[in-house]
C-alpha cells in the first residue's frame, strides 16, 4: 500500500515539473515575441511620422544627406549597404561553402580538430577588432595594390567577407553532415567518384541549410557596423566605384545619433525602420523559398 502511495506522489511530482516547465518556456517564448513588438513599435513610432514629415520619396529616393539643412535622403546609404553586402557574399560564399564541404567531407580528423575551433574563434572575434584588423592590413593592401585612399567599398567588403565566414561555414557543414548517408552510398553505387557524389548529391540535397547559411551571412554582413565605420570611407553620397568611399545604414545611424536631435534624430531612427524593414523581406524571401522547395518534395 505504501509502495503504491510512493508511486503516485513520484507521478504527481513529474506531472508537477512538466507543468512548471512548460509554463517556463511560454513565459520565456512570450518574453522574447514582446521584445521584438516593442521594438517594432518603438521604431515604427518614432520613424514613421519622420518619414511622413520629409516625405516618402524624398526620404527613401533623395541623393542628398546634409542634416543642416534638413535635407534627409537614404538613397546613397541604401545602394550603399546594397553593394557592400552583395560584395562581402561574393567573397564569402564560395570561400565558405568550400570550406564547408571540405571540413564535412574530406578534411582528416587530426586536420579537423584544429580546423574547427579556429572557425569557432573567428564567430567570437568583436567586430572591432574585425575593424582594426582591416584598417591596419587590408585598407595599406587595397591601396597599394589597386589605388585610392584604401578606405572603400571594395575593402568593407572583403572586410565582411572575413566576417561572415564563421556563419556561413557552421551553418552550411551543419546541412551537409544531415544529408542521409545513402545519398552519397547510392551516388558509389552507380559508379560515382568521391568527389562527384559529394557535390553532384550530397551538396544539392543540403541546399535548404546552404541557402539559411547564406540569409545568415547577409543578416550579419548588413547589419554589421563598428568593422564597417573603419574601412569603409564613410561619405553620405551615392557610390562611385569600388574604390572610392561610401556609407551603410548602419553607420549612417552610428556616426550620427550621438549628437542628434529633433527631426535629424526622427529621421536617423526611419533609417533604422528601413534598415528593419530590409531584414523582415530577406526573411520572408528566405520563407517563401523554403515553402516552394517543401511542396516540392
């Protein structure tokens, strides 16, 4: 009788745990949906009426930034952030997903465990130094080799390239090592190479995990802002070329919010919702994307 008594007090005290627990992560899930409507609504709140008070063409199309003269277009910061992240994938990408199908798929163990936490370190490596890093080395190398002052578009772009190699690569051998091993046995068995059953099979069946590798990377490369401050030239105008100066979003809003104020701060923190704004359709692509491929398979 007390054996049976002891049985249902263990079981009630489980049912209790699993109750407490469950009602600890919807706390958490929900704590975490209201930080981001928070800071939905406060940029939302106070970029929209900036928008609204500039204009919307003038806001988003204007050519000009001179908050002096509330003149306030992004148009230069836009193309700007547009070209240096489109330049940091065509750097990074290839660099990482080789790099990845190398680590998943031939790299030896004893070459493996160093190759590994190196990359690892790399993910934790603060954006400044990243910064340093390329005003030391890459802005004398840009230009003694290529011309112009060194601080351009071409040398914030291998500077992200740098940075979202961690990501990409983590991410991207992830995929890969989840490929079912009978993709690659069956590729042998019809007579395929190593090499051709790794990239003609085993590469294709993981590019869902490739391609959320790749939105990372692009989340982080144009989102990124302190490496970018230091390499990139920083002038508010429309880009010239590779090799001459330009300014992202992100620093725009930097450089400039610590001494704002009135409609140059509204119009800073719009920049911020446009910046959002271009985050929340890369993720709904990235979405779409990802539906396609489910219905067809």
């Amino acid at each position: 009788m007390q054996e049976k008594n002891n049985v249902g007090t263990n079981t009630g005290w489980k049912k209790f745990k699993e109750l407490f627990m469950k009602i600890i992560f919807l706390i958490a899930a929900c704590v975490s949906i209201a930080a981001v409507a928070l800071i939905c609504i406060f940029l939302f709140a106070n970029g929209i009426p900036a928008i609204k008070e500039i204009g919307f063409t003038k806001f988003i199309f204007g050519t000009q930034w001179r908050p002096t003269n509330n003149i306030y277009g992004i148009l230069p910061m836009i193309v700007g952030s547009i070209y240096v992240t489109a330049g940091a994938l065509i750097i990074g990408v290839p660099i990482g997903l080789l790099t990845a199908i190398f680590l998943a798929r031939f790299c030896p163990k004893p070459l493996y465990k160093i190759l590994k936490p190196g990359i690892e370190l790399m993910a934790g490596i603060p954006s400044v130094i990243y910064g340093f890093f390329g005003l030391v080395v890459l802005v004398p190398a840009v230009r003694d080799n290529f011309g112009g002052d060194g601080l351009s578009m071409l040398t914030a772009s291998m500077l992200l390239g740098m940075m979202i190699l961690p990501t990409i690569i983590s991410v991207s051998e992830s995929s890969i090592r989840a490929v079912p091993d009978k993709y690659y046995q069956g590729a042998l068995a019809l007579g395929a190479t190593h090499e051709r059953s790794v990239f003609l099979t085993v590469v294709p069946a993981a590019k869902s995990g490739i391609l959320a590798a790749v939105i990372l990377g692009v989340g982080r490369a144009i989102g990124e802002t302190m490496a970018v401050i230091m390499v990139a030239g920083n002038q508010p105008r429309m880009p010239e070329g590779m090799l001459k100066g330009v300014r992202t979003l992100t620093t725009n809003i930097v450089m400039e919010m610590g001494y704002a104020a009135g409609l140059h701060r509204e119009a800073l923190i719009a920049t911020g919702v446009v910046l959002f704004v271009f985050i929340l359709i890369i993720n709904l692509l990235f979405s779409i994307i990802k539906n396609k491929e489910k219905h067809q398979y």
